[in-house]
C-alpha cells in the first residue's frame, strides 16, 4: 500500500509556479504528481503545446469562453491536471510558464517520466 500523497495541492503548486518542478521530482515516487497516463499526456503537451491545444479544441487558439468552460470542468473534477494545464497554457491562468514547458521537454528527452512501479 502506497503513502498518502502529503504534497503541495495543484492550486498551490500552480499560483507558486512550481508544478513542472514538482512533478519533475516527485515522479517515480509514492509522492508522484502524475501517474503514467497522466506523465504521457504531459509529454504530449510538452512537445507541441499548439498541437495538443488543437486537439482538445479542434484549433491551437482556443478562445476565452473555451478557457473558461474547461476551468469549470476542472473545478468539477471533469478534466485532468495536465488537461487544464493545456486549455491554460498561454493565458493569465497559464499553469506551467513556457520555460516550465522547455525544463520538462529537456527531462523528457533525458529520460525523465518513465513508467512507474504500480
């Protein structure tokens, strides 16, 4: 049986701007931000934030009411973290600043998020 996660909560490690570092850390721990699903999703993101936007959205500028409506899903616990990092990304909301987004592209291409024990 895992630990319970005693972590920082998303909201926090969003308004400090720590979350592309504290998933860096934290992954392959009892402690891990994301599960696997989660760090592919992530990587996804990482490589092409306009491609994956356009993918949830069906266009790479999704506009405000979009926004507004998957931070409602998220607050409803209707999307997943990395989701919400995506509708947000490049807004005043932005989850992971693009030099968060360029430090987890460079631990991924380093062999950082592989998969996790269960």
């Amino acid at each position: 049986m895992s630990e319970p996660y005693t972590g920082p909560s998303a909201r926090e490690m969003i308004a400090s701007g720590t979350l592309a570092k504290e998933v860096m850390v934290r992954h392959g721990s009892s402690q891990a931000i994301f599960d696997d699903a989660n760090i592919a999703e992530l990587r996804q993101f990482v490589q092409d934030p306009a491609a994956t936007r356009a993918a949830l959205y069906g266009t790479a500028d999704p506009g405000d009411s979009d926004v507004q409506a998957m931070i409602k899903k998220t607050s409803s616990g209707g999307c997943t973290l990395v989701q919400y990092a995506t509708a947000v990304h490049g807004t005043e909301q932005a989850a992971l600043s693009d030099d968060d987004v360029v430090a987890l592209r460079a631990w991924f291409a380093n062999g950082g998020g592989q998969a996790q024990e269960s």
